[in-house]
C-alpha cells in the first residue's frame, strides 16, 4: 500500500511533466529571454517567494550568482528573505503583506527583474512585490499555480502585457512545486545556452 502511494506520486508528476511541457515551453522562453536582456544590460534578478516557494526563489538566486551547471561569470541575481514557515505567506492574509514590497522599492531599479513565485496566485506580499516592481519599471515574471479563478489569481490579473506569466494547471501544492523548479531549471539553463553557447553537458 505504501509503495504504491509513493509510485503514484512519481507517476503523477511524470504525467503533469509532460502535459505542461509544450504549454509552458513558449512563457518559459520568454521569461528567459526577459531576464537575459536584464543582465546583459547590467540589470538584476530580485527573486521572492510566498511560503515555501521562497525556499526555490533562493535556489535560483543562488544558481544564477554562482553556476548552474557550467562555469560562468557571475550573473546579478538577489533572493528577498521572507518566512517559509508561515502558513499564510501564500494567501491574501499575510503577517507582513509588505515584506518583499520593502525590498523591492529598496533595491529594484528600471530594466530589473522581479521573479515571483505564487502557487495559489494570491499571495498579498508577492502582489504588492508585483506592484511595486511596476513602480520601479521592472519587468514581472510570475510562477503560479492554477487559481480557482484560472487566470492565477489576483497576482495573474495585476500582470502587464510586458510581464510573463507561467501558470501550472494544477492544484495540488506538490505538483506546482515541483513543476516551478524545472521552469526554474530552465531558466538557468536558458541562460547560459545563450551566454556561452548550446553545447551539452555531463548528466
């Protein structure tokens, strides 16, 4: 019985792997391509998550600052602290709704990149991130899940045409988790292919 939960577990994200892959290839692309031309241009990355998502927002920072899987100089990246403990970080009632919005008034610049990760897309501290990086002129690239309201939530519907938006069709926290880190993966992958070229490298 056990087995075959943690079997299932692995078939289902096999299974949403490929159904989102061609959906979210063209918004992932884009999403690279925006954050390329942030650093290139001498821009940064200010990456934050909700909750637990805040715990992948840091990975990527600190993929994108050392290396993610070949040696490079080092690209401009920031994760802004939050509390991955706190189980209302990823709804509308957070302790502190203004905490990454602090940060990113602080340290955001125009030609920045604000990367928000959400998986209800409702989050109040990353929506008033997302509000204050348009104040700064940053461009948005938002990882959320499949909110009720299917177009990923409030922080979906607060987006600019400027912005990308990549939304996981799913509920389950897991599998949106899951899902964020590969089109994190790829990200870091897609960056580097431009930068130093698209050869392979070892598994």
């Amino acid at each position: 019985m056990l087995e075959q939960r943690i079997q299932q577990h692995f078939i289902d994200s096999a299974d949403l792997k490929y159904q989102t892959g061609p959906v979210l290839s063209k918004p992932i692309s884009q999403a690279m391509q925006a954050i390329l031309a942030c650093v290139t241009s001498g821009g940064k990355v200010l990456a934050c998550g909700a909750g637990v998502s805040g715990l992948l927002a840091a990975q990527f920072a600190a993929q994108f600052v050392g290396r993610f899987e070949r040696e490079r100089p080092e690209l401009g990246a920031i994760a802004l602290p939050g509390d991955a403990t706190d189980p209302g970080a990823d709804g509308a009632e957070a302790v502190d709704a203004d905490r990454f919005a602090r940060q990113v008034r602080a340290l955001g610049q125009a030609g920045d990149v604000l990367l928000a990760l959400s998986i209800s897309g409702n989050s109040a501290s990353v929506l008033a991130a997302v509000t204050a990086a348009h104040e700064r002129d940053m461009t948005v690239v938002a990882l959320l899940g499949n909110a009720a309201s299917g177009a990923g939530g409030s922080i979906g519907r607060a987006l600019r045409e400027t912005d990308v938006q990549i939304s996981v069709p799913h509920e389950r926290a897991a599998r949106i988790h899951e899902i964020h880190q590969i089109a994190l993966h790829c990200l870091c992958d897609g960056v580097d292919a431009q930068l130093l070229g698209e050869q392979e490298v070892s598994s």
